[in-house]
C-alpha cells in the first residue's frame, strides 16, 4: 500500500514534464511552420510577376495553335476529356511536362489525345491487317490487339521519360 502512495508523486511530476515538454514542442512546430509559410509567400510573390508573362506567352502562342495546326486541334479535343484539369493526375503531368521543357498550358491535353489515338490506331491497323491478309488463330489475335493497344498508349509515356532524362543533362 505505501509504494503506490509514493508512486503517485513520481506519476505526478513525470506527468508534468511530458505536458510541458510536449508543449514546447508544439509552439517550436508552430513557429516553425510559420516560418515556412511566410518564405513561401514571400517566394511566390517574387516571382508572381514572371508567371503573368509566362502565361500572357502560353496563352498567344496556344491561339496561334489552333490557327494553323488542324491535327493538334484534333488531338486536343481526344485529350480534353480523357483527364481532368482537377484530378491529381493532371497535376503531376504537368510537372512531367515542366521538366521536359513543354510549358504550353494545352501540352496535357494533347499528349492524353495522343495516347488514345495511338492505343486506337495501333489496334485498328492491326485488325485491318489481319482483314487483308492471312487469318490468324484467336488467342494470337487477342495476344497481338492488347500488345499493339498498350503499346500505343505507352509510347507517348516513353518518349516523355526519354525527353526528361536529356532535358536534365
């Protein structure tokens, strides 16, 4: 009985020091953070400036774009309803496109276009193939349509890594 009563100071003061401890803790992550965010604010106002020509930049040579390029239109339009402007995936091909060198705000869509038109195009030149020439076996078939329409559709995927990996060096 007497050593849970001398316990219970030791359980007192342990507990204190755990709550200040914890406490000063917290305000040094506060502070902290605070820090953070104010560089961050201070970085984006920096260069606030540099991103409203950028984008005044984008936005002429896109119009110019549709002007004289009917395939990109096309290609454009494939791609505008394969990816939200919103989704997570969206952002992170951006960022793809950022480190290769393409800063067009319309780059997204048209490589998103470009990946179903090649899925598409490559399955269909192969079923046109087989129509002309000699029949092929059914599991053969299947093998080749879903080889050609992954291929297709990875291929943009491909050359972006390779257009990443030389825009580094």
């Amino acid at each position: 009985m007497t050593s849970t009563i001398l316990n219970i100071p030791l359980l007192i003061s342990a507990s204190v020091f755990l709550v200040l401890f914890l406490f000063v803790v917290a305000i040094y992550q506060y502070i902290r953070q605070n820090a953070r965010e104010r560089a961050l604010i201070a970085k984006v106002l920096e260069t606030g400036e540099n991103r409203i020509i950028s984008n005044k930049e984008n936005s002429s040579s896109e119009t110019e774009d549709v002007v004289k390029n009917p395939i990109l239109n096309f290609l454009r339009f494939l791609g505008k309803g394969s990816v939200s402007e919103l989704s997570a995936d969206y952002t992170k091909t951006r960022a793809r496109f950022f480190r290769a060198g393409l800063r067009k705000a319309n780059s997204p869509a048209l490589f998103w276009g470009t990946k179903f038109l090649l899925a598409f195009s490559l399955f269909a030149c192969f079923y046109l193939g087989i129509i002309f020439l000699k029949p092929v076996d059914t599991s053969t078939k299947l093998l080749a349509s879903i080889f050609l329409a992954l291929s297709g559709y990875f291929l943009p995927d491909i050359w972006l890594h390779i257009k990443n990996h030389y825009q580094k060096k």
